[in-house]
C-alpha cells in the first residue's frame, strides 16, 4: 500500500559512521539505508546506546520506490557506485552530499547541479565494530550540519527534524563553511593519520608542530582562490580538536582499516588548487604523497 505519510522519504547511500549517526540522528523520519554493511547499528552517545535497525538494502537490490532525498554519505572510494546508483533508482531525488572534501560536484557530474545541494558537517562518529555482525559506532561530537537554503520543501523538512544538528544556510555561508571544514581536515586528519593518535592527542604530538604552517599555507591557498575565512580561524581549529577529542579521524579510521584514503580530495584538493593559482603548496604535497604511500 502506497504511504501517505507527507514526510520525504530518504535514503541514506553508505554505511560507515557518518551514515550510521545519520540513521540514527533522522531516526523517526521515513527513511533506509543502502550499502554494504546491514543493521542493526548500535550507536554509543553521552553513556547511552541505542540500537537501530533502519530498512537496508544492498547497493545492487532492486528499490521499490524512489526516495524524495538521497543523503550521500558514503566515502570517496565508493562515490562512483553511489553515482551509478542515484541515476538509475533516484534520478529526481534531491542529492544532499555531506562527504569530506572538495570536487563533489564535478565527480557527481551527471547529476543535473540543480538536484544536488552540497552541505557540510562538522559531527564526529568512530567506527566500533566488533564483529561483521556487530556495527557500532560511537558518536564524539553532534557537530552542526550546514545545508544550502535555496527554499526546496524537503531540506525545511529535514532541517525540521533535527533543528538542534541541521541549519539552512546561504550560498556564501556554505561555501566559506566547506572551505573552513576543508582546511580543518587538512589539518587534523592527515597529521593523525601520520601520528596514529585520536584527535584528542594530536596537540602532544610532536607532528603537532607542523600544524601551524600548514594551517597557514592552506588558508593562503583558500584565499588565493577567493574565500574570505574568519579571522580566529586557528583558535576554531583547536576547538574543532577539542570537540572532538576522543575521535578518530575518518583517515586514521580509513588507515587502521587498510582502506584508502580521502587524502585526494582535501589536501590533494588543495595542491590541485594551488598550482591552478600559480602558488607553492609545499606541505599539501608532501602530506598527499606520505599518506598515499601509508594507505595506496
Ligand atoms: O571531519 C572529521 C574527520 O575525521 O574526517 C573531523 C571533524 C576532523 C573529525 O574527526
């Protein structure tokens, strides 16, 4: 029987942290899950677990509707399933790409620009699987999750349903936003994949001392390229660390698994930016190239 209930349906693609805390962050709204690693997720929040077992699909079974909203979540290595996937089940569902990095939107191609609304979200989960059956994760930071206000109805839903995480924002504001998020990564989640620490203990790192430089040589990269970042951006950059202190980063998550990395798309983003703009990235480059050779 068809549902008459006027909420969106939503799909989230991945089944990582990010995907699992959106699962349970949206539990409530009509939504499932598609990916590789079934429900249940047990999610560990401030002393609590939860369980949820969200409807879940594989990513090559057959839907039987498609979704109003598709959130990607999945990570860069698996973007060109996710895209195949969206232009055969969901080729009229708003994309809303919450992934790390830069390029979305050249990656994500085929899909029509006005069917995607890239967001940015600064909540931190760590994987906690303890067997293949068992999925867990534990959730370090809600964060706040900032999302293109261009009036569709079904973001003002979504945002209406968590309206402690998500906010609706203007076409300045999310970009300056994506670009602050994308130098913090730049920072925090290669030196702790290098350090093998959570971002909690980066500060005592002795790699800690390369963030400073690095902070400035990729500021100077996102202000080439026209972004007007806030001024205390340091200071925001050790409250990020701090407010996700007990996390692992999704890099050192990624290493630790023997997956490849997302290096491409935030700092080899902005090696790729700084030579189109003519200025050295030295640091950029250096850190794309060792965390290439840790995790190929
Ligand atoms: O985005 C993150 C990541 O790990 O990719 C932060 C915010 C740095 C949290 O670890």
């Amino acid at each position: 029987m068809e549902s008459c209930d006027p909420r969106p349906l939503v799909a989230i693609l991945g089944s990582g942290a990010l995907a699992r805390f959106w699962a349970w962050a949206l539990n409530g709204c009509p939504l499932w899950v598609v990916g590789q690693a079934a429900p249940p997720y047990h999610v560990h929040f401030q002393g609590h677990t939860d369980s949820i077992r969200p409807p879940f699909y594989h990513w090559q079974q057959p839907i039987a509707k498609a979704p109003d909203v598709v959130v990607l979540v999945t990570k860069w290595r698996q973007l060109s399933r996710a895209r195949d996937w969206i232009l055969q089940w969901a080729p009229q569902s708003l994309v809303v790409s919450l992934m790390n990095g830069m390029g979305q939107e050249e990656a994500l191609a085929p899909i029509p620009p006005d069917h995607m609304a890239i967001g940015v979200t600064t909540a931190a989960a760590t994987r906690e699987d303890a067997t293949a059956q068992d999925l867990a994760i534990s959730v370090q930071s809600l964060g706040q999750t900032f999302l293109p206000d261009r009036g569709e109805s079904n973001l003002r839903v979504l945002q209406k349903a968590r309206p402690d995480l998500i906010q609706l924002v203007d076409a300045d504001e999310i970009a300056s936003r994506r670009w602050q998020k994308l130098i913090f990564n730049s920072v925090i989640n290669p030196l702790s994949a290098l350090a093998d620490c959570a971002n909690g203990e980066l500060p005592q790192h002795p790699l800690w001392a390369l963030s400073r430089p690095l902070l400035a040589e990729s500021r100077r990269i996102a202000e080439a390229a026209g972004q007007c970042l806030p001024a205390d951006v340091e200071s925001r950059l050790q409250h990020l660390v701090q407010e996700t202190a007990g996390n692992v980063s999704s890099m050192l998550q990624d290493v630790r698994h023997g997956y490849s990395t997302e290096i491409g798309a935030i700092n080899g983003y902005l090696v790729h930016r700084a030579n189109q703009l003519g200025i050295p990235a030295p640091l950029n480059e250096a850190l794309t190239r060792l965390i290439e050779k840790l995790a190929p």
